[in-house]
C-alpha cells in the first residue's frame, strides 16, 4: 500500500490561532469577523457552501515514510449508470483513500438539473480540505471537477450547506476517509437531516451503524437538531475513529423476523394527528402482513421538540434472529396523506422481506465502498441489485483492484430473488496507526 505524503502541521502549530470549531461555528467565518445572522441578510440564498477546518494536533511520521501522490489521473465519466450524485461520491473518497486524482466529467448528467449542487459541492470541498487536496473546477452546477489529493488528515471539521442539502449524503462521502485519518475526527455538519431521495438521519443512526461496527467502524453521534426542506438548518454532531483496516464481512444468513418497530416523528407546529394516523396505517399494515407468524409489533411516536421548523417522517424497521436489520423510511409533506405515506413504506420493508436480502434495497450500494476497502473477502445477501449497487461496484471496480461477484441463490424459503455479492478487497491499511504502532513497539 502507498504510504502518502505529510503535510499536517507540527504538533503544537495551528492554522487558526487556536480557534476551536464549535465557535467558529456559532459565531461565523472569523476571516471577515460577521455574524452567520448578519452575512445570511447580505447574501440572502444563493450562498456557496462553506467548509471549516480546525487541524488536529497529531503524529508528524518521519520523512522516510513519506510519498507523492500518483501523478496519473483517472476520468470518471458522471453520466453511467445511476449518473447522479453518488459518482462523486465514492469517486471523492477512494480518491482521497488512495491518493489518486480524478477528473469526473459530465456530472449529474442524469439529472433534471445537471451539474453540482450545493450538497454535492460541500462534500467534495469537504474531502479535499479532509485530504489537503487542489480541487478545480468546483462551482455551483459546474459539470466537471478534478480532484488532485494529498494526505488524509484528522481534526475538527464544519460545513453549511446553506440549504436543505442531505447531511447524510455528507456522511457517506467523507466517512471513508476519515476511517483512514492519523487519530479522531470530529463533524459539524448543516443542512437538511431528512431531505427527500436521502436517506434520512434515523436510518444512517439506527439501521447503517450497526453493518457498519461489522467492518470495525466506530462513529458515535453527539447531536441531531432536524431540518427540513426548504431552510434546512440542521445539525448533526459526530466523531469518527480511525481504524488500522477494514474487517470483512458475511452476512448470507438472515434468520426469522423476531420483531417490527414502527417509529414516526413530529416536529415544529405541526399536528400530532398526522403523525398518529400515519402510525396507524403502518401499524395495521404490519400486523396484517405478519398475523400467521404473530410478530410482536412496536410503536413508538415522538414529538420532536429540538428542531429547525415543521416536518415529520416515518421509519419502520425488521430486525431477525441472526441480527440482520432492514428499514424502510418516508417523509411527510403537504402533497402526501399520513395513510399514502405509511402504506409506500411499508410495502417497501415488505417487499425487500419477501425478495430475501440480508439488507433491505437502501443498504445495499452503502455497504459496497467498505467492500472493496476491507482486507479479505466479503458476502452480503441482498434482493434485486439496485442501480446504485450496480453504479458502486463499477467505481469501486474502476479505481481500485477490488473484485466483485454476483450470483443469483435461489432459495424457496427466503424469495426467489436474493443475490450473493462478493468481494475481494483490496485490504488498504491506515498508514498513520500503523506507523504509530511501530513507533511503540520500538
């Protein structure tokens, strides 16, 4: 594995005279000395999206141990497959991972409006501050960018949005990253925490952290204050620790349904009654479905008071015997009745029970970058691969030498549509502790 080049700071140097990030945070940009309050009057909407870096003062590794970055640089075309936001990404992170540039062209193709928006271009400046990286061409809906990393490093880090952007899709790009950092990284991230075609902060919580402990990943959340569409002005606070490698993982056998909770939550000035009969509907629904089995049934509402305005969504998840989770989520919205809503998501959670997976169709695509990183090889049971799975095994595939499989099980006990994805991963190691351990054996 390539060892990167250091350019961190010595300990007991900072780059922001010893600022810390939470009150940088509060108070604003301290380059001009305004206030969030009075630069949002200025500026109104519109406003690009702003990262904020507060270095940790850590392990400088000797000279010998350092490298360049590799100087070929990889095209991504953004228009295959999915053809979304998700290229960049993984594309983002690996190349942050393995310090390897990229140039993704023609970004978003598939997209009603093409290019990067502000969620997009707050996670590539995200992992181009996490990696000291040059990023070019990063611009609202500009179509390509070129991503030229140097070292992976941790430390306090903040980004706005200033949008309703997914602080999720934040998540997925930089948390790779992080994993490969010399100590732990804190995130103050802003935006929307349950914004549509995302998946929402409670399914990145309850149902992605625990696959993700099965990789060795530790992340613990400190704060979750909603935001929804349209002002967002969510917030979620959380350390990252490092790790040395991945763990691969099996998860081929996925048991009996020992349990169903239906959650739904409700914020702001909105009446609970939405919430109690979307409850209802879902409820009903579940127990309709699982009577012959008599699956115990949970219900739980939750009036949200830490929130940024109105909003209120739905998550029903299975958890079975051998610990597999599968959820299914929705978000309200004046367009939707709490009973449609109910109904789309739990024929949702049914569906992917019935197609036999492990993981439910969401999780899918989330678990194929760790795949590919992890040292060994790794099996997950999922339904009908999804656009997304299949857009994540063609990056992953591209940019490192990570290999996949794909093989239809036919099983008359758990549907007849489950597949078997399996992964040789390449086994990238974290140079910084692995240095570190050798310093202390010494």
């Amino acid at each position: 594995m390539s060892k990167r080049q250091n350019r961190g700071n010595p300990r007991g140097q900072s780059n922001n005279s010893g600022n810390n990030l939470r009150d940088v945070y509060s108070r604003g940009n301290p380059r001009n000395g305004q206030s969030n309050q009075r630069r949002n009057k200025q500026n109104n909407s519109g406003n690009e999206p702003e990262v904020f870096y507060c270095p940790e003062l850590s392990l400088v590794l000797p000279k010998k141990y350092h490298t360049q970055p590799k100087e070929d640089i990889i095209q991504v075309d953004g228009s295959l497959l999915e053809g979304g936001g998700q290229i960049l990404r993984i594309s983002s992170a690996l190349s942050c991972i393995l310090a390897q540039p990229i140039s993704i062209s023609k970004i978003r193709a598939c997209r009603p409006k093409p290019g990067l928006s502000a969620q997009h271009l707050s996670g590539l400046k995200l992992v181009a501050v996490a990696c000291e990286g040059d990023l070019q061409g990063a611009a609202i809906r500009s179509t390509e960018v070129t991503l030229n990393p140097g070292c992976v490093r941790s430390g306090e880090f903040s980004v706005d949005t200033k949008t309703a952007g997914s602080v999720c899709l934040l998540l997925q790009t930089i948390l790779p990253c992080l994993l490969f950092a010399p100590s732990t990284s804190t995130l103050f991230l802003k935006g929307g925490t349950d914004a549509d075609f995302a998946p929402p902060i409670d399914y990145f919580r309850f149902t992605f952290l625990q696959y993700a402990k099965l990789f060795g990943i530790k992340v613990s959340v400190d704060r979750v204050l909603r935001g929804f569409f349209p002002k967002g002005c969510g917030e979620v606070a959380l350390n990252v620790q490092p790790l040395k490698y991945l763990t691969p993982i099996t998860i081929t056998e996925r048991g009996q349904i020992t349990s169903i909770s239906v959650c739904v939550y409700i914020c702001g000035t909105l009446p609970s009654s939405l919430a109690e009969r979307c409850l209802h509907t879902a409820q009903n629904m579940v127990q309709r479905r699982f009577s012959e089995t008599k699956v115990p049934v949970k219900t739980n509402l939750v009036r949200d008071e830490e929130s940024f305005g109105n909003g209120w969504g739905l998550r029903i998840t299975a958890e079975t015997s051998l610990g597999c989770i599968l959820s299914s989520t929705g978000n309200g919205n004046p367009k939707i009745t709490p009973e449609k809503l109910a109904s789309e998501t739990t024929e949702q959670l049914i569906k992917d029970i019935d197609e036999g997976g492990c993981v439910d169709c969401h999780m899918q695509d989330q678990l194929i970058i760790f795949m590919g990183l992890a040292r060994g090889v790794s099996r997950v049971r999922t339904g009908p691969l999804t656009l997304h799975t299949k857009t994540a095994i063609h990056l992953v595939e591209k940019l490192t030498s990570a290999q996949f499989s794909v093989t239809k099980v036919e099983d008359c006990n758990l549907g007849e549509q489950s597949y078997i994805v399996e992964c040789k991963g390449v086994g990238v190691e974290n140079v910084y502790l692995a240095e570190q351990a050798e310093f202390q054996s010494v």
